[in-house]
C-alpha cells in the first residue's frame, strides 16, 4: 500500500442481550437447541400474531449507554426495516431507526505502543435478529433455522474514528470487555453472541470527503475482523491505483481463503422503506428508571484497573491484564480476598494460571485450579510450609486431576520444606567444606556464588529446604 491513502474504519457491533427470552416473544433465546425448536407462531410470522417487548432489554441498554456516557433516550419506540430474504419470514425487521435509545458517546482505546484514542459511537439501537441460513447440509439447497429469528441486540455503531485494522480490533474488543462486564451480553462470538460489521474506505491524505465504503458483513472473531480490514484495504488499493472505482457493496469475509468477496449492492436508508411499527406502542423511560440502572451498575474496567494500580500496588501492566476480562479479574480478587497478597496473587494468576489456560485452550471458568485452591497454594508459601519451586509442583499436580488438596498432596509427597536450623546447618557446612575454591572466591567479594551454595543445598535437600534459612545461613557461615 502506498503511503497516499488513508484508510478510515467504522465498525457496526451487534451485541446479543443477555435475556432468557426473545425480544417480542417468550421463546428461549438460549444457544444450541435444535433447529426450529425454539421458534413460536411469532417468531414464524404466522397470521394474527403481535409482538409484546420484552422489558429484560432496556436496563441493559441503558447500563451500555451509561457505560460510554451517552444520552439516553427517554421514548423508546420502534420501526419496521421491510427487505426480503429467506431467514426473515415477516418480510421486516423490527428495530430502532429514528429514535435510537443510546444516543452519542465514546470509549477510549489502548494501542499497541501503550497510547489511547478516543472512538466516538453514533448510536446504539435495539432490534430483533434474522434467523439463520443453513447450506452445508443440504445438498444444492439452503435449510432455515429460526431459532435466532427474534433474539434481542443492541447494534454498536461508530463513528468513523479509526485508521486501521489494530485500532479497529482494539475498539471491538473495549467493546466485548464492556458488555460483558455490565452483564449485557457474554460476548461469546463463537456463539454468535457479537459480530461485527467492517465500514472500510480510503481517501487521500488531507482530504475531507470519505471515499466510497464497502460494509464486510457478520466477522465473529477478531482475528478474522484484523484480517478482513487488511484485506479490504489492499484490494481497495490496488483498484484505485489502478484507476478504477470502489463499488460500494456488502462484502463477506472467508476465513479458508483469506479474503473478502461480493455478497450483494449496498442498500441505502430509502431502499429498506422504514416506518413506524404500528404493532408497538412508544415506551417511556424516566429519570427514576435511569438512575436505578446506573445504582446497580458494576464497577467499570478503567475504574478496576484503577483500583489495582492505587489501592493493591500492581503495576500499570498487570492492572492492566488482571482487569482485561471479567472472569480473570474476579478470580484474581478472590484470591487476594484469601491470601491477602496481591502482589504474589498477580504473579501467579498472571504466570502459571494464565500460561495454563493458554496452553491447554481453555477458559478461566473451566480452570482445573480454583481461585480457593490458588489462594491455599499462596498461603502455604506464606506460612513456609513449602517453597515457591515446590508450590509449582502443586498448582501443577492439581492441574493435571492429580489431587484436589493441596495440603494432602503436600503430606502425602513429603513436600513440606525443612525450615529446622539444627537439620540445615550440617548440610550447609558440609557443602562449604567439599567446595573450598567457591568459598574463598564468595569471601574475596564474588558474592554472586551465593547462588552457587543456595542450589548444591536445595539440590541435597530435594529442592524442600526453605531458601530463605538458607541463604542467611550460608553468608553467616562464610561470612564467620
């Protein structure tokens, strides 16, 4: 890409509501039944049928528009979006056009060299979901399944604030830790819980006018949403440097091939012939109702990482980790609230829980190592019944289903580490003794082969003397 354009970035988010049930029906909107059995007459469009809202819906709404400090709207009310396609089978699509309920706002995103941005939102509306369209299995045909159909979003939609694909994952994800952390949504995308819709352009540099945009359609991972930008912006590139023009259009991203292709024209605002809902009657939100959401609202992500770095003593990097999802910061806290060291608690969470999770792929709510247990292993540090060295073995040992009690494993396998004076003093002198050389160099100031003596004596003991009586009793000795 040449350095002439300027890519510019605006990312429509649609967030599923956490609510038991549909938006206009009492249908489950839970994951993963069976096609077609979570789909009422409502939900199939059959005759005679009206929707009723779900009043589960706007405390959430209004907690996100809190959350980014946007206005929100008083008179919720309702539009029909009229377009055709097989997994809509009304013909319309009940959501929010001219009076959103979250109006305006902004969230702060961090880069990768540790600067933040401001990304201004637009609006934030409530809609009902499409259903889905099934190909692989039916040969030559589609299959529909309408469990989604009528499953309650909030559509996330930007300004066009960004100016490349990092930015553009940095919002998503600022984003996902929100919603997630009010209870919006669980934001788990492999379920279709968010997904993203990519607005991408470029322009000349020191142009005002956007140039023409292309919306790539339904990313559900961020992974694939960095690299569907990527794509875009090259083949938007190569176009126009080649004297052709963007069309713009709706675009799909295919993760096998890496790339972005056609899926049909981009309609515009006139092509979907909005109108007021006539089925549904304006809803009144008052301050009262507002100000109860914002009483029961959590506390927010830039406020929790605040609070580690001034009140724990973390640094701006583990603060910053510890509070990046709200599973992560709650086992953390947990633990603390057991162990009372926040400072060896974020070590641990950080290192070996978070290298376990990683490397077995899976998630903290499924960690074989309970914060409970975490905390006992920490503890036990604390209290010198064993070593850091040995308290690796048995966050490992509960890890790998070994055990479910750290201090029956810590019995049963003799782990428990000699902190006896009268039984490491022999040891010690005896290691000074067959090592003279070391000794004599420690005393002339090469006082880094403290190090030396410190692992000969774990080495004899089986890593259970504690190290701290060693060392004390190793420079007293040389020292003498």
């Amino acid at each position: 890409m040449s350095g002439e354009w300027e890519v510019v970035i605006g990312l429509e988010i649609h967030v599923q509501l956490s609510t038991i049930s549909k938006i206009f029906s009492g249908s489950s909107a839970t994951f993963g039944a069976e096609p077609n059995t979570q789909a009422s007459a409502l939900d199939l469009a059959l005759p005679g049928v009206l929707p009723v809202v779900n009043e589960a819906i706007y405390p959430k709404a209004i907690a996100f528009g809190l959350g980014i400090g946007a206005n929100i709207g008083t008179r919720s009310c309702f539009d029909r979006k009229n377009y055709f396609y097989p997994d809509l089978p009304k013909g319309y699509q009940i959501t929010q056009m001219d009076e959103p309920i979250v109006l305006g706002g902004e969230v702060e995103i961090t880069l990768a060299d540790g600067t933040t941005k401001t990304i201004r939102v637009t609006r934030a509306h409530l809609e009902e979901d499409a259903g889905k369209s099934l190909h692989e299995d039916f040969h030559g045909m589609t299959g529909i399944d309408l469990n989604r159909a009528g499953t309650p979003l909030l559509e996330i939609v930007s300004e066009p604030d960004m100016r490349s694909a990092e930015e553009a994952v940095s919002y998503a994800k600022t984003i996902h830790q929100l919603v997630t952390y009010l209870s919006v949504s669980d934001g788990d995308m492999s379920q279709g819980s968010l997904r993203c819709d990519a607005n991408v352009s470029l322009r000349k540099k020191g142009a005002d006018a956007y140039g023409t945009r292309t919306e790539t359609k339904n990313v559900n991972s961020f992974r694939f949403l960095e690299a569907a930008i990527k794509y875009e912006v090259v083949r938007q590139t190569e176009v126009l440097e080649s004297g052709g023009k963007i069309t713009q259009e709706t675009r799909l991203y295919d993760p096998d091939k890496d790339e972005t292709r056609p899926m049909r024209s981009k309609e515009t605002a006139t092509d979907y012939r909005y109108f007021p809902e006539p089925d549904l009657l304006p809803v009144i939100i008052d301050d009262a109702f507002i100000a109860k959401v914002r009483d029961s609202m959590p506390e927010l992500p830039a406020q929790k990482r605040a609070r580690f770095h001034t009140e724990m003593g973390l640094t701006d990097e583990d603060s910053r980790v510890l509070s990046s999802e709200l599973g992560l910061a709650t086992y953390f806290e947990a633990c603390v609230n057991i162990c009372s060291d926040p400072i060896m608690a974020a070590n641990w969470v950080k290192g070996d829980l978070l290298g376990g999770l990683n490397r077995d792929n899976i998630e903290i709510s499924d960690s074989p190592v309970t914060a409970q247990t975490m905390a006992e292993i920490i503890v036990r540090i604390q209290d010198g019944t064993i070593s850091g060295k040995i308290a690796k073995n048995v966050f490992n040992a509960v890890w790998e289903g070994k055990t479910d009690s750290v201090d029956d494993y810590i019995q049963s396998e003799g782990l428990v580490q000699v902190s006896d004076s009268h039984e490491l003093e022999p040891i010690v002198d005896r290691i000074i003794a067959d090592n003279p050389k070391q000794a004599e160099q420690f005393r002339s100031g090469k006082t880094k082969l403290l190090g030396f003596f410190v692992g000969q004596v774990m080495k004899e003991t089986a890593g259970k003397a504690n190290p701290k009586q060693v060392n004390d009793l190793i420079i007293s000795r040389l020292n003498g």
